[in-house]
C-alpha cells in the first residue's frame, strides 16, 4: 500500500497509479530524498511501451519547483489516464508497441513536502546544471550562487548537481538520449497570464541547431489543434538564466550528432487563476496553482491533450521531420517566426 505518512497527495495517488498499472507499467525508485526531520520522500520513475533502442521515446518530468504543484499533477493526470485506458483500449496498446513513455512526476518531493520552490537543500533545479550564459542575466531570477536563503540558489561552484538532477539526467541519458529521436515535456506554472511552451535555449538568445525540426513540430502541432491557446517559442524570448537543465541535456545530446532530442517546458499561466480568484495572491501556493477544485480539473483535462499529441508526435516522427532538402525552408520560417 502507499505509505500515508508522505503526506503529500501527489505522492500517494503517484503510488496508487503504480499499484493499479502493475503488469502494465514498471517502475523504480531513482533516488530518496531525506529532510532533516527524518522524512524519506522517493523519487519514482515509470515506463510504459516497447522498451527496444529502435523505437522512440517521449519523457514526462514535473514537480521539480515545489511550489508548483499543478505540473505534478498534471502529469500524474496523464499517467493515470494511458493506465486506466490500458484496460480496453486496442488503438493505445498499438502505439505502444511503437514508442517508449518514461515518467518522472515528481523530481523534488521534499521541496513540495516543505512547500519551496527549491530543493531541501535550498537549490533551485532549474538554475543547477553546469551551463553558463553567455550574456547578461537577470539579477537573481537568472541564478546566484550568493546563499540558498535567497531564491534561485545554483548551489556551490564545482560542487555536483543535486541528487534530484542527477536522477533526471541518468534516466534522459538511458531512457530518451539512447534513442535516434526523443521529445520531453517539463511542466511548471507561474510565468504571466498565457500557457507557454518553451524549448532551449535558456542560456543565450542563438538558435538552437536543430531549429527547423522544432518548426516542424510546432506547425504539426498547430495544424493539428486549430484553436490551442499557447505561445510556442524559445525561452531566450523571455529571459536568459544560468543552470538550465534543459540546456544541459539538449547541448549534452548535440555531441552525438545521429541523436534528435527536442526538449520542451510547458509554463503554465498562473496569473489566469489569480485573475478569477484574487484572493489566491494571499496564498503562497495560490500564486502558482489553481485552488478551487474545478478549474485545477479544467487545467488538467486542458494540457492532457498537449501530453498526449508529444505521444502521437514521437510514434510517427518519420512522417514529419523535414528531409535534408526541407530543412533550410523551415529553418527561415524558425528564424521569421522567433528570431
């Protein structure tokens, strides 16, 4: 049974999804998370579909901000959904056998069970990696390594990346970047008043190398879901920071050049419920998550649908990744739209 005292609802209903899927899904424990009150919090991390080298994959990351909740339960919700379908549903079986899902739902439980945006240990995830910036960042927000009592810590130079880092880039390393082509999708919230949908770089304003692929993804995506509501761009568009992870990863992936991963952030707009809710302002975690019961459910069912098309997306990703003659077009249709 899932162990109570955790007494984080994300965790349990993690470990009752994994209870339900057994003999549909595996799964293991990448790390433990210890706080100083003695509290042990797991990582876990679960695989669904055919886990051969030949097929691709698509990873599903969120929970790494404590404090944003609602990317957790986001893709728990998703989760919980392909095992629920796996009962009666022929047509996902078939993908399945086509494409390989890894889950991380939940990166920093201890930073969620101590309602922090940063790990116990006071260092933000996202600001971790050993990626510099080329150029100036924000004063704070774009990482500091000034003290882990003030937001956005990197944590020591030199020093290691957190063990929750280190988890997430063995599994990227054997799960997504063993394969010739894989997507992932990190979910947060927290950044003004629309869904965004980010992809590398974080650290400098130049384009990534393969950017005419990611053309190719969005106008997939957009031709595919006429009415979506996200901006789909890079985060340098935003703001640039030190310590990306997705960064990491992405330049981490480039070094094997038969290799294609396109790693995405999904930030969602948390000023949309503040707007209908005002008095979630007055809330530490009502500024990054929607409290009232049937909008989280409307955010959930909203974003399942992005989930499920990077599923899609990866199973046939030969139908639509430009050919070597049609990457030079998309690439100047990149630069138009985000350059």
């Amino acid at each position: 049974m899932p162990s109570a005292q955790h007494l984080l609802p994300e965790l349990f209903a993690l470990e009752r999804i994994i209870e339900l899927g057994a003999g549909r899904l595996k799964s293991h424990v990448a790390c433990d998370i210890k706080l100083s009150a003695g509290q042990t919090y797991p990582v876990h991390v679960i695989t669904l579909g055919n886990p051969s080298l030949d097929v691709p994959a698509v990873g599903y990351f969120g929970g790494i901000h404590g404090l944003e909740r609602i990317g957790a339960s986001v893709v728990i919700a998703y989760l919980n959904s392909l095992v629920m379908r796996l009962q009666w549903d022929s047509t996902l079986h078939k993908q399945l056998e086509s494409v390989r899902l890894v889950f991380m739902p939940l990166v920093n439980p201890g930073g969620m069970a101590l309602g922090t945006r940063a790990n116990p240990n006071g260092v933000d995830l996202m600001r971790n990696s050993p990626v510099e910036s080329q150029e100036p960042v924000p004063f704070l927000v774009g990482g500091q390594r000034l003290s882990a009592g003030l937001p956005w810590f990197r944590g020591l130079k030199n020093k290691p990346m957190e063990m929750e880092n280190q988890a997430v880039c063995e599994i990227v390393h054997t799960e997504l970047l063993s394969r010739k082509f894989s997507l992932s999708v990190d979910c947060h919230s927290g950044f003004g008043t629309s869904d965004r949908i980010w992809f590398p770089f974080a650290h400098k304003r130049a384009p990534i190398a393969h950017l005419a692929e990611m053309q190719a993804l969005k106008n997939i995506f957009v031709q595919s879901h006429s009415h979506h509501r996200y901006i789909i761009e890079p985060q340098s568009l935003q703001y640039l920071a030190h310590g990306d992870l997705w960064d990491h990863l992405y330049l981490q992936a480039c070094t094997e050049p038969e290799r294609l991963f396109l790693p995405l952030t999904l930030e969602m707009g948390s000023w949309l419920w503040i707007k209908k809710n005002p008095r979630q302002l007055f809330s530490r975690l009502g500024i990054f998550n929607p409290l009232i019961e049937h909008r989280q459910q409307r955010v959930l069912r909203q974003h399942l649908l992005f989930l499920d098309f990077l599923s899609r997306a990866a199973s046939g990703h030969a139908l639509w990744l430009p050919q070597p003659e049609q990457r030079a077009a998309h690439h100047a249709q990149a630069l138009q739209d985000w350059y």
